[in-house]
C-alpha cells in the first residue's frame, strides 16, 4: 500500500487489509513515495477514523517506497496518479510494472481513480478515505481467498 507521505492514506490501507487477511497466508504492509516522515507513526486522524472501527495503526512507523519492494511484494497498490507514476518510474522489468495498481480500480475497474490526500483538510476527508479503503480492502481480501 503506497501513498506520498505513508502517513494517512496507505497506514489505514495496511491496517484495513491486514484485519481481513489471514496473516499466516498473507503479509501486507504500506510505505510512502517520499521521504519526508520516516520514521513517524500515522497521523492522529488516521489513528483515530481507524481506532473508530476497531483497527489499530499505532504500531505502525513510515518507511520510503524502495525498489526493493518490487521483489518481496506480489502487488503494489497506489493511492492515486502520482503515487502510480512514481512508483513506475522505479520500475525496472515489465514484471514490476504489472504488480503496480491504482488501489481504486479493484471498485471500479479501469475508472483510474485516486483516493484524495486528506492531509490538509478536516477529519471529514479522513472518514471519506476510510470508506473508500474499505471497500477496496473487501475486494482485494476476497480475492486473495480465491486464489488459494
Ligand atoms: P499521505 O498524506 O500521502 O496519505 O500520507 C500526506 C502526508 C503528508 C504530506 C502529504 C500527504 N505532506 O506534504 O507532508
């Protein structure tokens, strides 16, 4: 799960994930395009819209997207465009290029949409971006359970 800062979008996709997967099968784990937090827990609001539906984030601690991630993880999930582009740019084999994904088109396929960054906005935008992981979560979890 990979956003800009590894702060609030993606935390809350690892967190979501993680609680829908069997975590013996399954590893998931999240990290930012930049650099700029490593190293911080998730941001209070992401704590907190989280902690609200019984997922706890704050054990988790902000890493940078490596290119490293490209080997140990089947797939990688960007919040939006940007994210997308960036991660891209590290590719280096069409075979990390097609593990890279927009998390939004496992709800609606092909629409290449982004989760908003709720960073400069109210707890509003985080509740908004709960819901849309949620459901992206569902699908993915499911999905995972049939390819056992
Ligand atoms: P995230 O949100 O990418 O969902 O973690 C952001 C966090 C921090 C910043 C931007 C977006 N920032 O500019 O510091």
């Amino acid at each position: 799960m990979v956003c800009l800062g590894n702060i609030c979008r993606s935390p809350i996709a690892e967190g979501v994930l993680q609680s829908k997967v069997n975590s013996d099968l399954v590893y998931v784990d999240s990290a930012g395009t930049a650099a700029y937090h490593v190293g911080n827990a998730p941001d209070k609001r992401s704590i907190d819209i989280a902690f609200k539906y019984n997922i706890n984030l704050k054990n988790q601690k902000a890493r940078k997207f490596s290119v490293i991630d490209f080997e140990n993880f089947d797939t990688i999930y960007a919040m939006d465009e940007s994210n997308y582009q960036d991660i891209l740019k590290l590719a280096k084999t069409n075979a990390h290029t097609a593990k890279v994904k927009l998390i939004l088109n496992e709800v609606n396929p092909h629409s290449n949409q982004s989760v908003p960054d709720p960073y400069y906005g109210g707890s509003q935008g985080f509740e908004k971006v709960y819901v849309m992981l949620e459901k992206a979560c569902s699908i993915i979890a499911e999905k995972l359970q049939n390819d056992r």
